[in-house]
C-alpha cells in the first residue's frame, strides 16, 4: 500500500524535482513553538519532515542536535508529547514525517506498541539509528513493528558486502551519511558521496537521500544533482538555538529554510 513517501517520491520524479528533508529536534524549544515551526517548514516546502524524538543520550548527534534534545526535553517533550505533536500537525498538514530516534525509547515504550501508535498519529516512517537490520531479524520481538516505514542508514564506513543487506528492504528512502562522524557542520558533504549512491543504486531502486554537512544552497544543489533528496538538519537545529527567544521563530527558521528548498528543487 503506497504510503506519503512513496508517493512524494512519485511526485518529486514526476515533477522531475528532489527531495528537501528538514530534520528538526521535536519539542524544541517548547511544544507549541515547535509545530509552528513544522507547519512552516511544511509551507516553505519542505517535502519531508524528519522528527527527531528526544532522548538523553543521542550518541550520533553533535552538540547542536544534542542541546536541541536538552532543550525539549526540559520543556516536557517525551514520546507520548511528540506523538500528540505528530497528531496536531496533521490536523492541517499532509507532510510525510519519519521520526529520527535510538532503540532505546521505542524499546521503553513498547516496539509494537510503538509503531501502532506512531503511525496512528499520523507518523510515516522511522530511522532507527543504532538497529542494524540484521539484528532486528535476530529478535522476534523486534519483527514485530508494522505502520511505519523503516529507513535504511548507509555511511562512508559501511562495507561494500553489507550495502545488498541494508538495500534488500529498504523502505521509503535510504538515508546516506555523508561524512563520518556526528551531525552537525562537517565542512560539506563529502566528494565521494556520488561514488557512494552509485554502489546503494545497484541493489535498490528505493529513493537515496544525503545529510550531514549541508548547510548552503550551494550545497544542497550539488547534493541534489547526484541523489534523490537532500538532508538538512543541524542548520536548521542552529537558527532555533539562535532565534529561541526572538519573536516570529517560525518564520525565521523557515526564511533560512527556504534557499535550501529552492536550491534543491532547482535541478
């Protein structure tokens, strides 16, 4: 059954156009503020929201995404509080969203409890960081999530031999780190990142997205011209920080946004 990102993928290919994924910390800097800011992400055109849930320990995460998760998480977010925020935004808007997260509060929560109600709320994928697909196969009680998508993470350092693996099943796009190393400004994308997508699309024609160090239009374009989306997140993450206690937040982080949207779009 097709699902919101398959059919913003048909749509992006259709309208020979890519991908733009915001990735923004989920209740940062408080819950209210950070639906506005999804709505207008949504508006400025994102085509993905990417929701990271907070979590106390983000291990693969630099310390811009890393004070994000503080920040909501002293508001009050926790896992029930962003699946209400999942569902308000869906009251107005239709942007596919895939939640960024670790095992562990999925785990916490219940897996299957957690993939039911996720998707319930109106969640369409999720990217979970440290279980590898392997594993997951390896524990029953980790087979048993249905409603949500999972994204595929392929870094730099992933072994050509496990490249057919991560591809085999992969659902709604594949999520490829262009760097090694934790979110956040690494100096660009890598130069071999092509190199990379061209192995992925060998084994799978799911749709391949690339984060991890854009954070210009200029960036975004030359990602955009060798994928089918591009990933931006601790850019974004940065102007909440800068702008947490300015007026009109939502505007801010969306006018900032946007050149990257556009730059994206105009392949």
């Amino acid at each position: 059954m097709p699902s919101r990102l398959d059919d913003t993928f048909a749509r992006l290919k259709a309208e020979n156009s890519k991908a733009f994924v915001a990735y923004v910390a989920a209740g940062d800097p408080d819950p209210d503020r950070s639906l506005e800011i999804l709505v207008a992400l949504a508006d400025a055109g994102a085509d993905i929201i990417e929701l990271g849930l907070p979590f106390s320990d983000p291990m693969a995460d630099g310390v811009v995404n890393q004070l994000a998760a503080a920040r909501a998480l002293k508001a009050g977010a926790n896992t029930r509080v962003v699946l209400d925020l999942i569902r308000r935004f869906r009251e107005t808007r239709q942007t596919a969203v895939v939640l960024f997260t670790y095992l562990n509060p999925v785990y916490a929560y219940g897996y299957e409890e957690f993939h039911r109600d996720a998707a319930t709320a109106g969640a369409d994928g999720i990217l979970l960081l440290d279980l590898p697909p392997d594993e997951a196969a390896r524990n029953a009680e980790l087979a048993r999530g249905s409603g949500l998508q999972h994204i595929r993470l392929v870094a730099p350092t992933t072994p050509p031999d496990r490249l057919p693996v991560l591809a085999k099943d992969s659902e709604g796009f594949i999520y490829v780190v262009s760097r090694t190393g934790v979110t956040g400004a690494h100096g660009g994308p890598s130069e071999a990142v092509g190199t990379q997508i061209a192995a992925i699309r060998k084994h799978t024609m799911t749709p391949v997205c690339v984060g991890f160090g854009i954070s210009t239009p200029e960036q975004a374009a030359m990602v955009a011209g060798l994928s089918d989306g591009v990933v931006v997140g601790s850019a974004i993450v940065k102007q909440i920080e800068l702008h947490q206690h300015a007026p009109g937040l939502a505007a801010r982080v969306s006018a900032f946004a946007r050149p990257l949207i556009n730059a994206t779009k105009r392949q």
